[in-house]
C-alpha cells in the first residue's frame, strides 16, 4: 500500500518527462548537465544499455562504454534524474537477456551486439 501523496508525485514526475523506449542491448546517448563552480555544461555519455532495474521515479539503467586504454567504464543513471537532459536511442540491439553483464568479460569483436533493424 502506497501513501497517494507519494504515488500521485510520482505520476506527475513521470508524466512530465519523455522518455524513449529502450532496453538493454540498445546503444544510447545521455546528455547529463555538469555543474562545476558556477557554470553548467552537457556531457555526452554514450554505450550500450546493459540493464534496466526497478520502477517508478526510482527505475534505473546501467551503460557500458569503453573508455580509454580499452578500459570498460560503466555509469548507473537514474531515469528520472534531473541531472538528465535527454536520452537518445542510436541503435536497438538484439538480444536475448534483460541483463548483460556477461560484457564485462569480452572484449573486441565477442562483445558485439547485433542489430536488430526497425
């Protein structure tokens, strides 16, 4: 049993920002405002989805991306942040998990996805 108040914030946090449909195994791109001292800039943050948790205002997703020196970087985002500009879906990948975290292991070519063509 949920408190209305809550439940009712909730509806209108989520029903006041779109969201693109996405799931894991899709490469996205999330601009999330940085604010350093008095000034604020985007920073782009591009990868592949690798998991989707939770719902409501406290869903989260996890992107993968591989950074310098073929080092594997990963940021968790909470959906509904307002640190969050927007959240663009490059390509949909096709894959058979809702959870991918066998990509921590692969590198190169074994850590390719397929795309799944719409």
């Amino acid at each position: 049993m949920r408190n209305k108040y809550i439940e009712a914030f909730e509806n209108a946090e989520i029903n006041s920002k779109s969201i693109p449909e996405f799931r894991a195994g899709d490469t996205l791109r999330v601009a999330v405002r940085i604010t350093e001292g008095d000034k604020t800039r985007v920073q782009y943050f591009e990868g592949i989805c690798i998991a989707r948790r939770g719902s409501g205002t406290g869903e989260t997703f996890i992107i993968r991306k591989i950074g310098a020196n073929s080092v594997g970087v990963e940021r968790i985002f909470p959906i509904y942040s307002e640190s969050i500009e927007e959240i663009k879906v490059l390509r949909y990948g096709r894959v058979r998990r809702a959870k991918l975290f066998y990509l921590r292991d692969r590198r190169g070519k074994a850590a390719k996805i397929k795309e799944l063509r719409k």
